[in-house]
C-alpha cells in the first residue's frame, strides 16, 4: 500500500530510511526479548539471601522489558513492517548464562551490566537516526533508554559494592 | 547437596528418574517460551477486523504462558536443577511464523492449533511419567493442561468457521 | 397475615388485583430464569471468530439477567407472594436451542431476538397493569424493559448485517 | 471432526467413554442449574431472623454453583460435546420446594443436604469413571466436590442444632 | 427570586402546591433523621446472637436513610425551599425507644415495622400528590418507597417467626 | 425492517409520534454534545481563585454531559433512529462564549444557568410528550432532568450570592 | 449482672462514677447527633461561591460527627449503659439554624465555631474526670477532641478573613 | 499582562509566533472535539456483528481524543490564549457522517483513517514550528501524534482485510 | 549494648522496671497466641445456625489478636528483650476446649468471656505498671485494651439472651 | 449421626481409615499452628540487614502457613471430627527457638529447613494414605505440599550461600 | 570508575560537561526542597474561606514537587553524581515566607508565582544546555517544565483577580 | 483573637507555656524536614546489594516523616502559632551527609540512629511538658514516638550485625 501524500518518515522519498529504522527497532526488539528470558532463568536460578534483592528486582524488570518489546514491535507495525517470528530469534547474551554455582551472583550482576551497555549503545544509535526524521519513534525510544540508565546503574552499584569487599 | 533422608521423587533411587523429570519440564519451558514469542508477533502483526478476536486473545494469553513458563522453571529449581539460558534455545514453531500476508488471519489460527496440540501431547507424558513419583509435578501440569485444552478448543472452533465458509 | 391499614396495591380492596400481578411477576420471573440457562449454552456451544462477539455479550448478560430474576423474586416478596420452586418451571424458549452446527450463529441471533421480543411483550402489559395501582412494581419493570429493548436492538442489527450479505 | 493424532480421552479408541463421560457431565450441569434455581427461590422466600443465616448462605453459593456450571458445561465443550438447551431440563429436586410456612426453614435445611448428597454421589462417580482416563476432568471435579462437601458438612451442622433443640 | 418563565412545579399558578410539597417533603426529612437516631441507638443497645442479625441490618440501614434525609434535603432546596434547624426537629417514634430489657428484640422488630409503615404511608401521598405534577419529585420518591417496603417485609418476616414459635 | 407485532412507541400507528420523539430526541442530544463544548473552553478559561469552585463543577459535568448526550443518542437507536453527524450540528449557545475578561465568572454563571433552563424546558417537553406513550423514554428523561434541575439550582445560588453583594 | 471481679471504672466502688460518666457520655452523644442535623441542613441551604468551602467542608464532617456519635454510644454500652432514644433528645444549638438569607455565610460559620467550642468545653471535662479512673474512655475522647480543635481552628480563621475584610 | 523577563516562546520578540502557534492549536483542539462527536455518532449507528470491534474501539477512543482537546486547550491557557467557545466551531469531517446503509461499515473506517490523516499531517507542522522554539508543546503533541499513528495504523489494517476479500 | 544517654524505661536505672515490663508483655503475647488457637479451633468446630454469628465474629477476631501478639512482640524487641519461642508456650485457656457436643455454643461464649477477662485483667496492670514510666507501651496497651473491653460485652450480650431464655 | 448411604471415605467400612486420616490431619494441623508461632518469634527477633530478607520472607508465610492450618481443621470438621483445643498442643520445634545471639541467622535459617522438611515428610505420606481412598484430601495436601516444597528449596539456598562463604 | 566505552553525556570527552550538569541539577533539586518546605508552611498557616483553595492546591503539589526533586536526585546518580546532604541546603525564597496577616493571600499568591518562575528560568536553560548532549535528561526536564508552567499559569490567573477587584 | 472562655492549654493563664510548647513543636518540625532531605539523599546516593534494604527502608519512610512534619506543623496551627518558612531552617544533621564512599553503609545507619535518637529525646521533653496540660499534643507526640522507637531499633539491629562482623 503506498502511503500516499504522507510526509516525514513515512514520505515516499524516505522509504530506504524508514526500511533501515525498522531493522534497528526489530533488532532492539528481540534485545528486549532475549533479557526477558535471561532475567527469568536468573530471577529463579540463584541461590542466597544477597540474590534475593537481585532476583526481585529481575522479576519486576520481566515486566518492564516485555513492555520495551511490545513497544518497538508495535512501533514496527506503525512503520508498515512486520514483526519477525521465533525462527528469525538468535541469541547473543552468553554473558548472562546461568553461572556454574547458583550463588555465584557477581557472575549475575556482570551479566546485567553488559546487556544494559549494549541496549544503551543500540538506542543512543536509533535516537540519533531519527533526529530531524521520526519525532515520535525518537520519544519513545529516549523514555526506555532512560528506564535501562537507571537499571545500569543500579547493577554497577551492586558491582561496586562486590569490588569495594574485594570480592570481585 | 545430598538430599538425605527424602523420600519419593527426591529420594536417592529416584536420581535418574528426577533428572529425566527435569529435562522434561525444561522443554516444556521452552515450548511455553517460544510461545509467548509467537503471541507477541502475532498479537501485533494481523490487520484486519476479524483479526481483532485472534489478537486480543493472544494478548491475554502471553501474559499466562508467561506464567507457565515460570512455574516449570520454578519446579526445575524446586527438583535441584538449573533452569537453562537463552543459549540454550532452539526455535521450533515453523508454523507460527508471520504469513505472507497481514490478513491470512486462518495462518495464524492454525499454527496456534499446532502449538497447543504439541504442547498438550508433550504434557500427557509428563502426567504420565509423574504417576505414581511425583504428585506435585502431576497436579501442576494437569492445571497448565487444562489451560491449553482450553485455548485449542477455542482456535478449533475459529477454523471449523473457516471450513463452514469453505474458506479453509 | 392481614395488610391492616395499607392502601394501594397492599389494600385489602384490591388483593385479587395483587394476586394477579404476582403471577404476572412469577411468570417474568420464570423467563428470566429461562434466558439464564439458554445464555449459557449459547455462550459455550458456538464456534467461530464471529460467534466471540456473540458469546461474550450473551456471557456478560448470564449477571444482568439473573439480577432480573432476583428484582422480580423479590418483589413478588414484598407483595406477599411465594417464588415457585423449580418443579413449576416448564421451558418454551424453543427458538434458543442448540442449533444442528455450532457454526451457525444466526440461529443463535434469532433465538436471542425472539426472546427478547416476547419478555418486552409480557412486562409491558405488566406497566400497563400496574398503571395508577402500584407505582414501584412499575418503576422496577420499566428500568428492566430499558435493559431488553437495548439487548434487542443490538441483535437486530446483527440479523441485519446478515441480512445484507444475503446470509438470511 | 476426527480428532486425528490425539490421545487419552480424546483418542479414537475412547470414543464412546468419552460420549459416556460427556452425558455424565451433561447431568452435573443440570444439578448444578436446577440447584441455582432452588437457591435462588430459597434466598427470597424464608421469614425470619434464625433464616437470615440461611439465606445469605445461599445467596452466596449461586455464584459458586453458576460456576460450576459453567465449569462442566466447558468442559463438555472441550470434550466436543455440545451443552443442551433448557428444552432438554427436567427438574428433580422435590425436596427443594418452596414450604409451606415460609418460617418452616427446617424444611429448607434438608432440602439442601438432599440436595448435596446427591451431587456428590454423582461427582464421585465421575471420578472414578476418569481415573487414569481424563485426569483433567478428574482434577477439576474433585475441586468442586470439596466445595459441596464443604456446604453439606455446614448445613448437616444446622440440623443438628434443631436435632439438639427437639425441633426436627 | 421570582421563578420566571418556567413551567409544571416551578410556575407561578402552582407556587401554593409547591409549598405543600416543600412541608411534605420537611416531614418525610424528619421521618428519616429520626430513623437515623432510632437505628443508631437500636444497633448498640440490644444484647443476643440474635439480635446480631437484626443489629448488623440497622447497622447498614442508618446510611441509607441518611442518604434519603439527604435526597429530601436537597429537593426541598431544589424547589426553592429551606431545610428546617434542629430546633424544628420533634421525636415522633415512641416505639422505638429502647426497650426494659436489651434481650427484647421483639420489641425493637415491632419499632421498626412501625416506623416503615407510617414512611410508607406518608411518601405514597407524595407520590400521588406529585402525579402530573412534579415527575422529578415522585420518581424519586418511588425509588426511596421501594427501599422502605423491602425493609419492612424483612422485619415482618422477623416478626412472624417469633409468632411462629408463640414468642409474641 | 417492518417492527412487525410491536406494541407501544414501536406500534405501527405510532410511527409519525415516534419519529417526532426521535427529532426531540436529536435535538437533545445536541444540547447536551454542545452543552460539553461550553464546559470544556469555561473550565479552562476563567481566572481566579473564585472561578476555581465554577471551573471544577464544569469539569466534573462534563463527564456527566456527555453521558445524557450517549443516553440520548442510544435511545435513538433503540427507537430505530440515526444518530446525526457533525455537520448537521448547529450552535446556539450564544450566552456560553468567552467573555471579554476572564475573571468576569458572572458571565460564566448566567451563561450556565440559561444553558439549564433551556434543557429543563425542551426535556420537560419530552416528558410530556412520552406520557403514556413511551414509559421508558420518559424514565429515562425523567432522572436526566432530575440532574438538570440540581446543576440549575447551584447555578442559581451563586448568582444570588453576587447580588447580595451588588455585584450583578 | 453484677460486674464480679472487675477493676477501674469497671468495679463496684466506682458505680456511681460509673454512672456520672455514662451521662456525660450521653450528653456528648446528643451532641454529635444534632451537630449531624445541623451539618446536613447547612451543606444544603447555602448558596454562593463562597459558600461552597464551607458545605463541602460541612459535608465531609457529617460522617465524622456520626462516627464519634457512634464510638460514645458504643462506650455506654461497653461501661453497661444503654443509649437513650430519640424521645430523649433536645435541641440546643440555637446558633445553627437556617439564617434568613441564604447567602449569609458569616452566620453559619459562627454557629460552627459555637458548637464546636462548646463540644471542646465538653469533652476536656470527660478526659479530666476519667484520668486515672478510665484510660479507654479518655484515650478515646482525646483523639476526638483533637478532631474538634482542628475544625474549630478552621472555622475561626474562615472568621479572620471576614473580619479583615470588615465583614463581621 | 506583560510578561516580563520569560524567555523562549513567551519571550516579547516571539509574540507573533506564539499567537501563530496558539491558533494552530486553536485548529487541532476542534479537530478532536469534532472527532468525539463524530466517534459518538459511529459508536452508535453500525449495526452488525463485524461493527462491534469499530464501535467498542470507537467507544473507547472518545475519552482519550476529549483528553486530547483538553490538553490543546490548556496548552492554549497556559500560553495566554483563551479556547473558543461553540460558535466558532464549524464541522469539517464530512467523510464521517452517518452512511446510508448502518451496516455499511467499510464507510466507517474510511472515514476514521481520514481523520486521523489529517489530524497526522495538523500535528507534524506544529511539532516543526515548535523545534527550538517551544519544547514543552512540542513534546506535548509528539505524544498525541503516537496516538494517531496507532489509531491510524490499526483502521489501515482494517480497510486492508476488506480489500483482501474484494469488498472495497 | 549499653543504652547510653536514654531516658525513662531505657534508662539504666530502671532496667529491672524494663525487664518486668518485657516478662509482662511476653505473658500478654502467649495470652493472645492462644486466643489465635482457640479461636481457630472455636470457628470450626461447632454446629448451627446460631453458631454462625459467633463462629464469623471469632474467625474475624483470629486476625486482630494475631496483630496484638505481634504489636506485644515488637514493643518486646523495642524494649530489648527477645521474644520466646513455641518451647516456652504453656497453654492455660481450659474453659475454651471444645466442648462435648459441638451444638453447646454456650460453653464456647463463656469461654470466650473468660478469656477476655483474663486478659483485661492483665492488660490493666501493665498500663498502671507503665503510668508515667513509659508512654508508648501505655498507649498502645490501651488501644488493645479497648478492643478487649468491646469483644467482652459483646459476648456477654450473648450469654444474657440465653439467660433470659432461661438456657444457662 | 450415621453417615447412612454415603461411599468413599465417608462410609461405614472405612470408619477406621477416616479416624485414622483425622489424627494425621491433627497432627498436621498443629504442626502448621506451631510453624506460625516460630514465624512469628523469628520475623520480630533477628537483627541485622541480611536478617530482613529472611524476616520479610517469614512474616508474609505466617498468613499462608495459618490458612493452611484452617485448611486441614476445615477438612478434619468435615471428616465428621472435632479440632483439638490448645490444651493438646505439645511443641516440638526445638530447633526454632531464638538463638543466643539474635545476628546469628544461620541458625534461624536451619530451623526453618528442618520445619520444612518434616512437614513434607509427615504430607507425603498422607497423600499416599488417600490414594484412592479420598481425593479430596488428597488434593488439597498436595497442594500444600508444593507450598512447602518451595519453601524449602529457599532456605535451602540460603543455607548454601552460608556454606560458599564458609560461614556454616 | 570510568565509564570506558560509553558515548554521549557520558563520553570522557564530555567529562566537564556532565560535571556542569550535574551542578545545574543539584540545583534544580534544592529548588524543589525548598519548594515542598514553603508550600508545607503555606499550607497550614493561611487564614479564610478563600484561602482554601490556594491551600488544597498547595497540598497536593507538595507530593509532585517531591516527585520532581527525587526524579532529579536520581538523574545527578544516574550521571554519576552525588547528591547533596542538608548542610548544603541555603534557603533563597525570600518571598515564600509566612506574610505578617495569616489572611494575606495575595502575599503567598505572589510568592508561588516568583518562586514558579524562577524554576522555569532555571530550567529553561537546563533544556538548552543538554539539547544534543543529554537527550534522557532534557525530556525529564521539559515534563518537568510543563508541570511548572501549568501552576505558574494559574496562581497568575489568582492574581488576576486581585488586580482586577482591584486588590493589588 | 483573644481565646475568650477557653480552658487548658488554650487559657490566658497558660498563654506563655502555649508559647514554649509552639517552641518546641516548631524545632521537632524542622527536625522532621531535614530527616525528609537526609533520607531523599540516602534513598538514592548508596551502591550495593546490602544497600537496598537500607535505600527502601528510608525511601518509604520519607512519606512517613512528612506525615509526622505536618502533623506537628497542623498543631502549631491550632494553638494559634505560625509555622514558619524556610529561611528559618538550619541544618544539624551533621552525621547524615553522604558519606566518601557510597558502599559505606555503616556510615549510613550510624547517621540514621543518631538522628533518632534526638527526636526521641526531644520528643520525650514535649510529652513530658504536656503531662496535665495540652492531652491531644501529648498523646499525638507519644504514636510519633513509638514510630521513630521503632525506626531506632531497626537500625540498631543493623549497626549490631556489622559489630559482629567486626565491620564497625
């Protein structure tokens, strides 16, 4: 369907654009999908009463980050692409396997830090692509950027703590 | 941890038979997961009036696969295993995958058919295999078998629609 | 026990009147009760896409009509009468029985039509009766008939869609 | 629709258990209308301040037995049976009739331990028709039969009150 | 302020029915704060588990005749009247007193049997003296009717217990 | 489609009457959508810490406006009516506008209680019209201008308290 | 019954302090009662923007008034007293009835401040004779007399205001 | 009033910006006033099965397009302008009206996706005239612009599916 | 830990005033676990409809002595003493075992009343104890003591009815 | 009373069995009663801010391991026995009593594992004692048997992180 | 720590620039304390009926503009920043003191608005100063902003009032 | 205003102890706001697992110290004092400013406990001050008390774990 007299990110003349926003957005969708599995297994795995206060804050964050995939899926749709299946997933988080001893939680915490990094690098670079392009899409992704700043600092504090104790 | 002095399924006689168990229930794991995968593409990616039905449906019922999924990795735990990391995951639902077309909502409708029907005969054994061994594994899955008898019903009665339309 | 010094419709005067209004209100009563148990078939029986919009409308009514019932029960109560219990009910709601293929939805619609068409029939007689003889019987019934003329009109413009696709 | 591939109740080979256990289930969904008609009747017509008791009793069970409709009547579905129509209810419960006197709630009190005792020697019944057959409807049936047990345990309670007052 | 222009109720040829209707609707406020009092008092002093039935009933009455007080209060100012000062205020309800002795709850259940009565003789004037005249006024006035005859055929049902078992 | 065997309001030879209810109707529910439009810009506009009581009446109205306006536009339907679109919306509450300074509330106040007395006289009309002719209708008006004349009177007061102080 | 082996207020030497107590209470009673009467016909007559604080404010307080009405009478009860009837209540608060205009705010405001010093007047002579002699009356009488004393500071600054104004 | 020492779009030097930017708001808060009536209207009118999905996704986009024109019409107060009142308003939507036929509801969703298209196209040119100019209504309509796209896409979908069966 | 520079019952003067108040709190705390126990058991056990009211009064109780046991419990730790474990439970409550026919209601409310007393008793010696000693225990004892008192005279109301049925 | 007619569990040949089955109910009864006074010791006792996961952890178990105490008294009431008063109770849990110190939560966490373990232990074998004896019980225990399975696997966590730090 | 690999705000290169930020938020959060300080103060201390308003709208903006405050407090942790104790905090709303009258409103009028629109000028230029720098602080900021213009704008139309009464 | 006929603490004889006290309620007020800002302050600056349980510990107490700030600001109001603004504040809590190091969380509760400790020993002079003078800021001071006994003893509980670790 050719989106006639539509203008912005949806005009004819920036189509290439918007094809290569949609591969960003399915990228930071299955991003958010892969956490939602790493934050399950590790919200049950972990042994300890210090795990507690990680898998607890994991458990509310499944939540939260299937919200972040629901968002870029539907913000996928609004641009006229499709949401890729389950056969297209591959996953990339092996530093948030679960770790050889269920109270290793340092190897957690690690694990969390690396992919809130990662997501982070990924959308600074979709917030920047659609400066001056894609007013609503640029919105939307700054407010979960700023929801994974707080989870990454929250993480390297617990990090800092381990480092101070010498434990890391 | 030795489990001294437990009985049935956690007895030391019953090793080989819980570790089977285990294995079992993560594969249901991951059948559940890689459902909530397909729901969430699925509950976004069909237009159409008609569509509107399938996709609320399936919007409500990631949210209770969701819930299966974590009781089986919970019961991993609960039986001295380690729920696995998203490495670890294979997709298998071919037949979930987005159709060519954004309306062929009977796509959709039949491979939700093929899930539930996979994930009902997979869950038969497990009540089967817990007869007897395991009576809080059993009772678990019988309720999560409940829910998928339920949903399958319900898409069956979609494409006998289809059929009587000949539209099938 | 005698209504001593009570006017209107609790005046010794017109105790042939009351008891011919509560039969009137028993045989509401009994038609409400009906509609409960034909809505609940008709919201388990049906297949289809189409036939949800049906089945959960006729679901949320299974209260609304049971509610009825209770009003017409009590005030027959508050009238001095006794509800009849169930050797007294015989169905008639013939047109909502289970149609030969759960497909086919129409029937269904009709049925709810009919239904509707024959309570708005009885309790308006029951308005008219109650006219200047009890003012709270009337008020009751009236808001009741509000609730069935909405019910009908939505059916109605179900058939009517059938209608014009030329299904009927 | 042949249930092609599936097992256990729903295999080829259990065709006709499976209609027997449908015809079964067909009867528990009629005792449990008739009983919502009976406590309904039940909840308006008693006098008296010992009856209040009673009545809020009831008053809160038809929800609870509507439920429990609705549950079988689902589960005929699920079985692919079809839930009949109010043309097919003949009521049962003679012990259920309205009294009398409307303070005569020993009357009341018996009805409703008939009443129960009969549906529990029908659910149980059903559960040993299931064993190692249908472990669903064995698990959803045993869950209601503790809902009746427990109501008839209460209201053999109040009739040993008037058993200890020299009243029955 | 002269009530230009306006019609039914409101118009100058009917200011005088309008005071009559405002001093009738000044008495039916009283009735209800008096009621208020009386059930207050009534739902602290008695003593008995049975009395508990009839305690609790009170209990939740006094806000619904507060709520009444309250909507003749605001009709009476609605029809340009003013509601009447506590100095204006002089008991009528002898029979509510309380009784010698707080196990008599016989006497209480007559109190309030009386009470209903004269509210329902006085509003059915109302609403007759409103027919053609005031719609606002007698409909809202039928609804509060509806209320006070359901609570006195709960305590005739009370009292005819008691009548039963030769208590009164 | 022929309303065939219908009674009352629906009857054939109330056609012409019908209709002419459905025009009140419509024209009511114009009053009321455009009533919305003068309570949103005067629950935004004025200033003053006296226009904060005005202001948050309106805004709460709204909500209730917009209700009658749906009311209304239903009961149209259920007549077998159309509910007009937005072209055919006219305005008319000249005494609802802006006024020049946005501290002068008093114009806020009369344009108010013009608006009220409108409605109140064209419902008044549609009352009577109703009687005896259409029970539900007139119900239904009944309690909209049960509503109107309250607003009305809170309108009314707070003009009478700027002339006790001059200042009208 | 006599009130064998009890201590404090509850002992036989104390009967008649007892006594005294129960009256006062009473008293207190009575007070709250009319302060209801009183609170309900001055959230309803006033008009005037003004005016609307204080009726909101009047409203609010009605349920708390008929709350500390409630918690007196229910400390008759506990200290084996018996709430009077409504035959036994006078009214006493001249000062807050219905002004001859109802635009007169100033005159509801300093009936309020009225009774409210004379409650505070009240109740501090209660905590006084109840020190030492009865902790659960008087910690119950302090948490409402702070109650009083913040209305009142309330209602004296609406006071302050006019006064500045030179209204007073 | 000056408003002295504000900066950005309240600062002197851009006052002919901010009364331009003011009536661009002026335009897009009747856009959404004219959007409720003509949802109200079509949430009301389509008869039909297949209308249900339109009519509740309608039903529900009323209150969120109402608190759309609130916040254009604060948007307005807070840069010192004042809302229309009712006469200025002059219907556009003429692709909304009630069709011939109720059942037609392809007619419907036309209308819907042209609206929004306008509405899209409206809010785009406010959000670049705001860039570096007014943040915080250039934030404001970027999240009412997501909105639209949503709506906008979803009746896409829907056109889409008629397409695909040759209805369109 | 040296309480240095407290005050009152912290200072070191009165330590062993602080070790009775402990020992006396830990007495109130076993008295009101036990009450949890023979509630519990007194809310099951017994039989009829009379029964009913004081089986729900003491299942509502279970809740509000298991919330004294703790506020006992954690005043204890505030205090610096260390709440007992179940070894040092020595049960006392004889006159609240069940009785031999479970229809004997009686015995279970003079059970309760003794118990009630027993704790009142108590309660009014550690708030003499506290008198101008420690505050914060006073207080909080009496608002439990206030509790006690009303369930006392409740349930003494209960043995007055079956006195004056002449039935103790 | 007889249990004339009744089959299962309840019928005259397996009289023996019942009572059998209620001495193990008993005694799980009082286990749960006892686990709620070392709960409530241990959730107010420990200090420390490891200690809180463990206190927040318990404290929310009280209610669970309360209800499930009136869950197995419910079943013995309907089993036809009588729940035993506090006088039978006899503590056993020595190995939760307070520890010296009240930072040493390793012990707390031990006792609670040893609790867990004997409850499970003790269910276990009650469910093999209903196989095909009474589901219903059967049924419920295992319910509560996944409850404290649970529990279990948590503390057992704890315990080992003690073990990785070579604190046990 | 440094913050290796990280781009934007927090680059090395920009290590200044999020000092400077920092600085300005710090800022902006000892604004919002001393917010909540003078409008706890000016929400107490106010005289009179017209105060109220400005009292109930103070009171409910002390929990947003806490909100405000911590939001910025986690931004300074999330940048990498400490937030200030209170022996940084130096008061600077001169204006915001309590006036000599406790009637003098238009004195904390004033003050809300100078203290409002000193906010405004502070962040304002925070806007500025991320704008390409900082995107997740600058949308904070600019909700922030909108929120503070909204009340800025009314106590102005307060004032308005006053001037045009000719008050100021 | 001169109290005129006021008793107690509100008599001219008490007029300069009326002034202490408003003395001493102003300094435990600004005692509770700059707990606000030194909690807000160790809600968000400490790193660490252990961290968190302190971080929500203060982070739900900061509602709970506001509540205590206003509650002694309301009751300055009422004894006719004035709360004074925030130029009046000046910080003491010298022991509660960010530590160094924030995974220092020793530094953290020591600074909690000291803070504490001087509101108890304030509060405790008020209560005494009170005693036969001003009942309700007496027993309002002494439930303040008791929160702030219970917050002191919490974190003692944590310095104490760290003494045992041999951490402090």
């Amino acid at each position: 369907m050719p989106l006639t007299n539509r203008t912005g990110i949806f005009s004819e003349e920036n189509r290439s654009k918007r094809e290569e926003l949609i591969g960003r957005l399915q990228r930071a969708y299955w991003m958010e999908i892969e956490t939602v599995m790493s934050y399950m297994a590790n919200s049950i795995n972990p042994d300890g009463v210090r795990a507690r206060e990680i898998v607890e804050s994991l458990e509310q964050d499944i939540q939260e980050e299937l919200g972040h995939a629901r968002q870029f899926g539907e913000r996928i749709k609004e641009l006229y692409g499709v949401v890729e299946g389950s056969m297209e997933f591959s996953p990339e988080q092996k530093y948030l396997q679960p770790p050889e001893h269920q109270t290793d939680i340092v190897h957690v915490i690690k694990g969390v830090i690396e992919a809130e990094k990662g997501a982070i690098e990924h959308y600074s670079r979709i917030i920047e692509f659609c400066d001056g392009l894609d007013w609503v899409t640029q919105d939307m992704v700054i407010a979960i950027q700023h929801d994974e700043e707080g989870h990454l600092r929250l993480f390297e504090g617990f990090i800092r703590e381990f480092e101070a104790e010498g434990l890391v």
